[in-house]
C-alpha cells in the first residue's frame, strides 16, 4: 500500500495468472495452453513482418485482420473487433457496456477475471449458482441485471451450454449485452456467433491463445452488432490507439489461413482429451465432461491440494483452486499424448503410494 | 450512439491518431516516426523469436525486459513497469494515481490523449496555461492539485524543460504524483530519470517508439519507486496479465542493447532537424525551439489550415491541430534528409505560389 495509490488501486484485488515457476522444466498443463506449436505459416508470417516498417505505427484500426476474421465468420469487418488477448477485450467490454449500480450475472464458479474487471470498473455483480453437477442454470438469467457474462465452455469446468441454452439467455435479456467468453470453442464446441446476425445484444469473445496455439501473441477478438463493436472501440481508443503490434496482425492473418492446420491440431486435443478421460476414469478420477482443452477432475480419496503439490514435486504443474465448491479439483490442461502419459503416470504413482 | 452503450461509454471523447491515408503513398511527417529502421538486431531477435515457443504465454512480469531497462537506466528492476506502448501506460497511471475530485494538472497545450484518459478515469482535470512563447509556467504547477502529467519535450510544441524546473516541481507537490511524460527526450533533452531516486512522487515514462525507431512494436516503460510500479501493476493486473507479446519482449531486449545504433541515428534526426529548422526559417517560418524529433511552426501569412491542406496535395503528410493558440502552427516530424528535403520544396512552391 502506498499513499500515492489512488482510492481505487487501493481496493483492487487484481488477477493471479497461473503460475511460472522457472526452478526446472516442469510439463505444463496449468495454464491450458496448446501442446503444438503454431502453423509454419504463421511462424514464416512474423519473420517477414521484422521488417523496416516496425519503426511506423501499426494499423489503428486492424482493417487487414479484422477483415480476415469476418470472411471467416461469415460477418462484415464492421462486426469484428481486435484486441490484445480476450482478457484486455474483456476489460474493455465492461467498460462499454456495463453500468454502476446494475448488477451483472456470472456463474459463481467461472474465470476468476470476471470480478476483477467488475472492481475495476465499479460494477456491481452478482454470481448465479451452478447447479450441483457444475452445469449453468439457464432459467436463472432472467432476473433483473444490467448484463450477462459467461465463458462457453465454461471455465474451469470445461461444461458447455448448447446453442439453444444461449439463445434463451439472449431472449431473456434483449435490452442488455450477453457476452459469451469462447475462448475454448473450438475443442467441441459450437459457437454462438451464428447468432449475431438475430440478436443485436450479443458479443462472442474469441482468442487465438488456445486453438490457434498462440498465447503468446496476444491476440483476441469479439464478433458482434456494429454498435457494439462501435462502443469496444470508443474505449480502447480513449486507452490506447494501436493495442495489436505490426508482428502480431502479421501473425494472426495467417493463423486463419491455415485451416488445415487449425482443424488437424484441435482434433489432436480432442483427441487426447479422450483417452485422458478415459485413463483417469480407470483410476478412480471423477472428469466433469469437457469441450474445452482442459479437464476439471478430482479423486473420491486423494484431495485435489495434496494432488497438486505432489504432482508439482514430480514436474507437472496443474491448476488448484482453493475457492469454495472446487477445492477438491484440479483443473488440467490437455497437453500431447507424451505429457499426458506423463501425467497419468506420475498420477498413478502418487495414488497408489496413497493406497499403500 | 446505442441503448447497449454504457452511460461513460456513451460519454467518451476518444482520442484520434494521426491519419494514415491510403490513397496514395506520402512522405509521413504527421505521427513522429523515426525515419530510419529499427537495428538490425532487433529484427535479427525477432526472427529467433518466431519460434514453437509462441505456444506458450509471455512473462507477465517481463523480468527480461525489466532487468535490461533497469541496467540501462541505473535502476533495479523493480523501479521499472513496461506496457503495450506508452499510450497504455499513461491510461494505466491515471487509474492508480489519480482520484476523482482533485484535479490534474496538465498544459493546456500537450499531448491531446490526457483529457481523453481523464475522462475516461473520471478524473477532472485543470489545465495550466502555456506561456505566450509556449514555455510550460513551472510555477502555475504549485496550487492545489491531485497529480500533475506533462510531456518533456512537451508535444506538440518541442519545448523542453530543464531538470531544475522538473525538481523544482516534484518538490512543491511531495504528496502527489508527478508524471513525466518523456516521448520524446532522447532528441537532446536530459531524462528526469536520474531524480527517481530521489523523489519517490516522480514517475517518468518513455517509449521505444521514437528513439529507437520501433513504433511499430508497441513498447512504453515507466520508471519510479518501487510503489509507484506496484500501483501500475495492480491496475494492469486487473485488465490483462500479458500485455506485451513474445516477439515485442525480445525485440524491446534487443534495442536497448545496441546502443551505437541508437546514438547514430538520434544523431541523425538531430542534426536534420537543425538543418529544417535553418531552412525554415530562411523561408520566413517561425518555428518553436524543439528538443523532440518533430518541429511545431507557423508562417506569417500563409494558414497552417492551408499549408497542411496543399502539403497533403502535393503528398507531404503533416500534422494540423485545429485548436485555440495553436491553430496557426503545424507540427512536423523530422523525418530523413530526403523527405524534409521534399517538404522543403513542396513548401517552397507553396509559399511562392502565394506570393505570386
């Protein structure tokens, strides 16, 4: 704490990304990056953009990329909007569209940056219970809020609503923005964006950290109404003119050229995710069924903490949550066949040392 | 304007950047770019960065990064915060430093992105007069104020301020935080750097988009005490962990290590811009004393209005600021000996045409 801190840097309580400790290798399935690498083209993309050009601005309004995502989606340029990462979108969406004094809904077990955005901008929130098998109970977004967040699937459940499940939510509430968080849509997932056309209150929040194997570039994107992609913009343009570099407009573009790619190396998580559940089932493992690229799992006799620090001490780092309701799981992130085998192996040893 | 639009969304003036028309190519001399192209050992560590690794999120904490500004600088990494350009940096500060219902002080002439984070911070804000030759009045900066902002060289006029006037600041308002806003200092001013130690109230921010050529990459740091980083981490940590991408922390790294590079082509746009300004003035042009790497001039008889308007036709991008005090001026960056020789003669013809 600092005198020089304003009023509202005082009553933050900002988010924790997951951890990077840096004292050996660890196999990582903790922060549900992608196991494979990103497309050749994308990698050749970025070193032809290190370029003399890096010393001029980047394109403010992103035209080129957002033009690429919209022939993607089937939606005009004017639908799309950039940003660094689905989370700095996420921030800047509720500034635009929320209000003090309305409540927001999110589920009570979600991504925890929800609340934190909510803080920021001195939103008012309120957490909508998931029922007891973690699913998200449609019928309970209809009370009076000033907006609607969730993530599909929903994260670190891996559940996913269908379509039908968000089409009620946007009925419900057609005078205040649904945002749908799919940063983990294309493990299994259909997306919502189908639906921007009918319903001028939605926006779809896609990344390319995930799927496109690119959490280190630092680009995400919302597809909505042209209003509401008109209010994202009014934000980030009074924050920060260019939020995406040169290299990483570069990048992205060819991200979605490479469909074929894209297709084949989702397949390969979904893939995996499979036989991991499968494996895990065999052990013992109660799995939420995911669509995402990670699992939500815990043990009827190991408690997930002893799980994960023991699982930490044999060199796979997964993620614990000690909050209410998910204190007993573990959120794992779907690595390659190898890490999993890892995984499973050092699972197994840790359970049947239990057992002994 | 939209019924989804949040009331502060809906109340936003957002800052707008300099053009970038497309209908032909120009000399671009309205955004303050360097002209000459980043080290070539920047684009060599980029390339090498296009790696598998692009997979996996960045450093949240830039440790890299930080530790190499830090050695540059004199200052331990913890004094340094680093961001997605300056721009986001001074949006993040206006959230940690400064509270609702003590105004800021800023010039009323300066960089036109302040009011627009003030506004979105609901921030109110007081604007200092400049002097008549558009000095900055250190001594308006001492009644009572909730934090004071300002660019050194200050933009878009070039003038610069000497560290005393700084100190003399920082001194008579101890108990708030005193932004310098240092874009553009490596064209030949002295860094308030070296008072960090010194003033715990000081945080000076720079940019890896003028000096070193790289606007395209989108690289800003701040440096102060260890609280003052601390505050902009818990506001940047509440809207996006990973601000800078893979490719940018490399390339940032490499730029600060090819400090030859850097000397030589400051230089250059140094001793350019005292050719311009000496060309200039033989033309009849009064033009403002400027440490920065732009120049802020106005001609006795012919508009700014007009000049920017026949610039543009004959191809010469500059930059026209259509506000009370400075309507008559243009501000012009320095760009190679070749471009502000065609400016020259554009402007030449312009001015003989008019005379004609």
């Amino acid at each position: 704490m600092s005198k020089y801190w304003s009023k509202l840097t005082q009553s933050l309580e900002p988010y924790i990304p997951g951890e990077q400790p840096k004292d050996k290798t660890y196999i990582k399935l903790n922060t549900n990056e992608n196991p494979y690498p990103p497309s050749p083209k994308v990698l050749e993309a970025i070193k032809q953009a290190a370029n003399e050009q890096l010393r001029l601005y980047p394109s403010p309004t992103c035209d080129d990329l957002r033009e690429c995502i919209a022939q993607y989606h089937g939606l005009t340029k004017e639908q799309i909007f950039v940003g660094n990462g689905s989370d700095e979108l996420l921030a800047l969406a509720f500034w635009a569209f929320f209000d003090p004094g309305r409540p927001v809904l999110f589920p009570d077990i979600t991504y925890s940056f929800y609340p934190v955005y909510a803080n920021l901008c001195h939103i008012d929130y309120k957490l909508v219970p998931l029922a007891e098998d973690f699913s998200i109970p449609i019928d309970h977004f209809s009370c009076e809020n000033g907006g609607i967040i969730f993530p599909n699937p929903n994260a670190p459940t891996g559940k996913y609503i269908e379509i039908a499940g968000i089409e009620s939510i946007l009925q419900k509430n057609a005078e205040q923005v649904v945002i749908v968080d799919e940063a983990y849509i294309d493990f299994g997932g259909e997306s919502a964006v189908q639906m921007v056309h009918r319903y001028p209150n939605l926006l779809v929040v896609q990344t390319l950290s995930k799927s496109r194997s690119l959490a280190g570039l630092r680009v995400g994107f919302a597809m909505g109404n042209q209003n509401l992609i008109e209010g994202l913009d009014r934000v980030k343009n009074s924050i920060n003119s260019y939020t995406l570099d040169r290299i990483a407009l570069a990048g992205a573009v060819e991200a979605f050229k490479d469909e074929e790619y894209f297709r084949d190396t989702t397949l390969k998580v979904i893939n995996t995710r499979k036989e991991t559940v499968n494996s895990l089932e065999k052990i013992g493992f109660t799995v939420i069924p995911s669509q995402a690229n990670f699992i939500f799992v815990s043990h009827p006799f190991v408690s997930a903490v002893d799980l994960y620090q023991q699982l930490k001490g044999k060199g796979v780092l997964v993620r614990y949550f000690n909050k209410p309701r998910i204190d007993n799981f573990l959120r794992v992130s779907i690595g390659s066949d190898s890490d999993m085998q890892c995984f499973l192996e050092a699972l197994t040893e840790i359970i049947y040392k239990w057992k002994v």
